[in-house]
C-alpha cells in the first residue's frame, strides 16, 4: 500500500520530463494530475466491471498483474522522453490517464486485502503506507531521470507480486474466497459516500486556495504526522480508541489550516502541512469503516471502497475545477464558507454514527437490523454493559477471544474478563455452555 501511495505521486518526475506537452490549459501548471485522476477513476471502474464480469472471486493471474502492466506500459513514454525521443503530444496525455489507470485498480486490490483484516490492523497498515511513501518518494524523485523512470517501473511492474504475497498470508482467504457482492450492499453506505464527497469537496477547495495540491513542493509531513499520532493513540488507548478519535483529528486539522491561511497570514506551505494532514486520518477513518464492515460482514471490500475512492477523487478534482474556471470564487471569506458549509454538513449528516461504539453496526446491511435488534433485547434484559454488550454481539457471531480483541482494541485479558461477566449473566460457566445455550 505504501508503494501504491508512491504510485499517487509518482506522476511528479513525469510532469517534470514532458514540460506538460500537448496539455491543455486546464491541465497545466501543477494541475496536470487532473488527467491521472481521470485515469484513475476509469481504472477502478474498468476493474469492478473486470471482476464482475469474468472472476468473481479475484484471484486469476490476469487481474492480478494487469495494474502492473498499465503503469509499467504508461511509464515508457517519460522513458523514451528521456531518452530523446518526442513521442508526441497525444500519446503523452495517453500516458498520463493510463497510469492513473493502473494506480486506480492497484487501489482497488490493496483495498480488497484490507477487507480480510481486522480493524486494528487496517489502521497499521493505512497508517504505515503513509510512511513507505514519507520514505521511498524522495529517494525516486531525488535521482536523476532515467534512474528516476527505471525505478519507477520496476516498483510498479513488481506490485503484482507485493498484493499477491500479502493475500497469501492471509489465513482465511483459501478456506472461503468472498465473492463480490452487488450494488444491494451499498445501501447502508449512503451517509458514508455523503461525508466522502463533502469533505473531499472541502478539501479540493484548501488545497486550490494553497496552491499547492498534488504539488511537487510538499514535504510529505501531513502524511506521516497524522499517521505515527494515530500509531500511537491506537496501542496507548487500548479500547477506548475508536473511529471518533479520527473523526476528532481531521476536523480540527481541516479548521486549522483554513483559519490560518485565510485570515492568519500563515504560510501556504504550513498550511498545506495541516490540510494533508486533516486529510491523511479522514482516510484512515473512512477506509477502516469500509474495511472493518467487509471483515465483519464476511463481504468484500472492494466494491464500497472503489466507490469511496471515485466519490473522492471526484469531488476534490471538481472543486478544483471550479476554482479554476471561475476565478472570482478564489477569495478568502467564500473559499471558508463554503468550506465550513460542506464540513458542517457532513458532522450534521455523520457524526451521530461515530457515538455508537457498537462495532460498525451503522454499516450493516438493513437485513440484518431486525437481528440485532432483537440480540439487543436479550443484552438489555440480562443487564449487559454497553461494552458487554458489543463483545455479546460478537460472542453470537462465533469470533474468537483474540479476534473480539483485534476488532475491539482490547487485550485478550479484557476480553475474557467481560466473557466471564457475560457467562454469569446468562447463569452459564464457558464458552461451550453459552453456545449450546444460543442454539436453543
């Protein structure tokens, strides 16, 4: 995943080599990477259809190593740039939406692996790849080209093997392969692809008013801060962790940097840090919930998170847009209030989910709601704690002591400790009595 985020910037040392080509002007400047935005959106669209269509289960050869080749095939034209050879002004923009492309269904794979794993791990894995890309970024733009473009494609053309390695050590992926679910299991995403949009819209807007989105210019710190913060936050809090600790990070960043921009006088650069920053832990929120409710739900990840992601790119690279096209809107006091307004709109629509710490019970699919419900009543009526009763909605499930302790950020002490509570509730002593108990 690491290298997938390398992959989102890796256009930086391609823009440099063409000089922009054959780009037209709503392209150009540091706004080529609209053209591999394009491209990305494409290739998470052409991939869901692929799986759909052909494999449902996602593990033929040719899906797997087809992200790999389209960037790989993408990258020869920097290549034969640098080696003096002008391909011409079409195939450079070609080019451009073709590696958007491959980074698009990349995406797309590593979001589906994110689905076998439990909450916590997610997070690790999200909040590292931010430093991957911290640490390996500079060391492929910082050659010269042709070190540069080799590099490149034999990370890219290498990738293939990365997820491959990745899902193999996954130890319930050969027992039971999920298959790919319809649009049905969107339904209990609505609020979720609401408060993507808004919030990508909001930052869209930020990083116009910065200049210096997707700019070459950035340092990476945004990315990594927020990352090592949440690391930390998630071992050190143990179960008093959860997805409202994120949601609390990335709006303050957001305000922050706005405020200070806009009516502070502070650098563009710091605030660009800020706004990278709200933004890195609203992926990190946003992708743990779709991730965490695949794992719960026994679906697959990649249908919702695919959405999460086109919903996303859409909505920041239109604001952009419109920044651009409509020049007057680039004033201070309306870039913050449209801001304000669309953040404000998604605590409004969001945030009363975040204060139910049931595990992602507001992203279940609406079958399920008279389930729960009713398991609720039992727990209600034996006198559960709310946190009792989390892990009792977990117990029914069939999940072990160590993996209601993955989901929940709780050591596996906790858990036996609110296991023992919930067993002399119900008037049994081990975990086989309270199973034979529940198939009555």
């Amino acid at each position: 995943m690491g290298l997938y985020r390398c992959a989102h910037e890796w256009p930086l040392w391609f823009n440099a080599a063409v000089a922009h080509v054959g780009v037209g002007p709503l392209f150009e400047g540091g706004f080529f990477f609209l053209l591999v935005d394009m491209g990305k959106v494409a290739g998470l669209v052409a991939y869901l259809a692929l799986c759909y269509g052909f494999d449902a289960h996602r593990r033929s050869g040719f899906l797997l190593a087809l992200p790999s080749a389209l960037i790989v095939a993408g990258c020869l034209v920097p290549l034969l740039v640098v080696l003096g050879i002008d391909p011409g002004p079409r195939v450079v923009v070609a080019s451009l939406v073709l590696i958007g492309g491959g980074a698009g269904m990349l995406f797309a794979q590593w979001i589906e692996f994110c689905g076998y794993l439990p909450p916590v791990k997610v997070i690790q894995v999200f909040a590292v790849s931010f430093a991957v890309r911290f640490v390996v970024l500079p060391l492929v733009t910082g050659v010269d080209a042709l070190s540069s473009t080799l590099l490149v494609m034999a990370l890219a053309g290498t990738s293939f093997v990365q997820v491959a390695f990745c899902f193999d050590k996954v130890p319930s992926l050969g027992a039971s392969p999920r298959v790919a679910t319809g649009a049905g299991s969107l339904s209990g995403f609505g609020t979720l692809f609401l408060f993507v949009c808004v919030f990508a819209f909001a930052y869209g807007l930020c990083g116009s008013a910065t200049s210096l989105s997707h700019s070459a210019s950035e340092t990476g710190w945004g990315t990594v801060l927020p990352s090592v913060v949440v690391l930390v936050l998630a071992f050190e809090m143990g179960d008093r962790f959860d997805r409202t600790i994120l949601y609390a990070i990335a709006l303050p960043l957001m305000t922050a940097g706005l405020i200070g921009v806009e009516f502070l006088g502070v650098s563009p650069s710091l605030s660009q840090v800020l706004v990278s920053a709200a933004y890195s832990t609203f992926d990190l929120l946003v992708y743990t919930l779709v991730c965490s409710s695949a794992y719960q739900n026994r679906t697959s990840a990649m249908l919702p998170g695919s959405c999460v992601r086109v919903f996303a790119l859409v909505a920041a690279d239109a604001a952009i847009v419109l920044m651009r096209l409509v020049p007057a809107l680039n004033s201070g006091v309306v870039v913050t209030i449209t801001i304000f307004a669309a953040v404000g709109a998604g605590i409004v629509v969001f945030a009363p989910r975040l204060g139910d710490r049931r595990a992602y019970a507001s992203f279940q699919p609406q079958e399920r709601t008279s389930e729960r419900e009713r398991l609720g009543a039992v727990a209600t009526a034996k006198g559960l704690s709310q946190r009792e009763t989390t892990v009792f909605h977990l117990l029914v499930e069939g999940k072990t002591a160590t993996e209601i302790s993955e989901e929940l950020f709780i050591s596996n002490g906790a858990v036996r400790a609110h296991c023992s509570r919930i067993y002399d509730k119900f008037g049994v002593h081990s975990r086989k009595d309270f199973d034979a108990l529940l198939r009555r």
